[in-house]
C-alpha cells in the first residue's frame, strides 16, 4: 500500500484534517477500509491517496484486531454555531456542555459517554473491550488528622464509582468489557499540563510543582474505596 500525502488545502484556505481515529479502528476492527477514508479529494487539505492493491485487501481483511482497547476520560462539544464559552482538557478544545458539571481543569465528567462509547463500539467491532485509562485530575490537599497525615478525595470516588457503574449498564446491555484501568496508581506529573498538583493517583506523592517535598507516600480515601470495589469485581461501590 502505497500513501500519498500532500499540504493543498481547501477553496478559502481552511484545511480540513486527516479522518478521525473512528476510521483507522474501523480498518483494524472490521474491514473493509471504510469508504469515507479511502481518499482524499483534490479540495481536501492534506490531500491523501491510497493506492490500494489486491494483496492489501487481503491484509486488511485478516489483520483484524482481537480485542479493543481505549481511553476515556471526557466528551467534547463541537458545534457550527458561535460560542464563547469555551472549554478544554485532553487536547481538545470545545464548546461547554450546561448539562455536565467540569474538573478542576475543565474537563467534563460524564460517565454516561462512557456507557454510550462502549456500546457502540462493541455493536461495531464485536470484539472484546477493555478501558485503558480513565481517572479525574485534581487537587488534592494533605492533611493532619491524629497524628497521622490524611487525603480525603471524596469527588474522585463519586467520579469513579459513576464510571464504574456505567461500566456495569454497558455490561448489562451485552457489551463484553474485559477490564478496567484507571489513570493512575499513584500521582505523578501530568503529562498534558507538567504540573504535579493535577494529580490522579490513589496514592499521594509529596511533591510540588517545583519538584520540592519529601516523596513521601499517603494512601488517599480513594485508595481504601478502590480496593473494596476490585475486591468486590465492582459490587461494593459505597
């Protein structure tokens, strides 16, 4: 197979993107290469042509994936009306969603998305999924309780608990969900913003932006709540 790129963009100058990552799963999930990503016209910016033979038709129709992996952590609005109020998080800028409440950096939480793209991508592929990644980035406060230093994250265990239990309705509907993983065990410096008081984990790292503290380690609420969910295969959400 043979691809051709160039940088031509479309009448008025605004190019238009490559095809989503819906189209490359579609060719790694169920074949054939979806029509809609097979070429690119002359208007479209990039432009792209395949040259597609006989003995690609075949890989692609065998080199069929046997289970699905993604991540999820918030929904995007993209609309053709004018907004202001704007929003962004995880690479991706759009318009706000009034329906949803938001992260401490804009993200928004919506664990019926979650629901929704595991239903759909299960009735497309019908292969096995499992979720990647998938957590809340927030601020975190360490406190002294007794004697004994304390990280009481009660919003990252009420977004936990939805995501998991929409996990569970996507399960009931049919969907076969092999695992869950979320972002992540510990806290650490985040990728997308380089600040480690966006933090993640289930474990409490000492540490500030600058790069100053102890490196000490505190299990947070979280922590004590997740390992009654994963003992209890999501039973026990309380």
């Amino acid at each position: 197979m043979e691809i051709r790129a160039s940088g031509a963009g479309s009448p008025g100058g605004h190019g238009r993107p490559f095809p989503s990552y819906g189209g490359i799963a579609r060719s790694i999930g169920a074949p054939p290469y979806p029509k809609s990503s097979s070429a690119a016209d002359a208007s479209c910016g990039p432009s792209v042509e395949l040259q597609i033979e006989p003995i690609d038709e075949i890989d692609l129709a065998e080199g069929t994936v046997d289970f699905y992996t993604f991540s999820y952590y918030n929904p995007n609005i993209v609309t053709t009306h004018e907004v202001t109020d704007t929003v962004g998080g995880n690479f991706q800028v759009g318009a706000r969603n009034e329906y949803l409440t938001y992260s401490d950096w804009g993200w928004a939480m919506d664990p019926t998305g979650l629901q929704w793209q595991l239903e759909v991508l299960y009735d497309r592929y019908q292969v096995p999924l499992m979720v990647v990644e998938n957590g809340l980035g927030a601020f975190d406060e360490l406190a002294e309780e007794a004697g004994e230093k304390r990280v009481h994250d009660p919003y990252r265990i009420d977004y936990l608990r939805q995501h998991v239990h929409a996990m569970e309705l996507a399960i009931n509907n049919g969907v076969d969900l092999w695992g869950y993983t979320p972002w992540g065990c510990v806290d650490l410096v985040s990728m997308g913003t380089g600040e480690m008081r966006k933090r993640y984990g289930f474990v409490y790292v000492d540490m500030d932006d600058e790069g100053k503290g102890t490196l000490d380690r505190y299990r947070k609420d979280s922590f004590w709540w997740y390992q009654r969910c994963i003992a209890s295969n999501g039973a026990d959400l309380e």
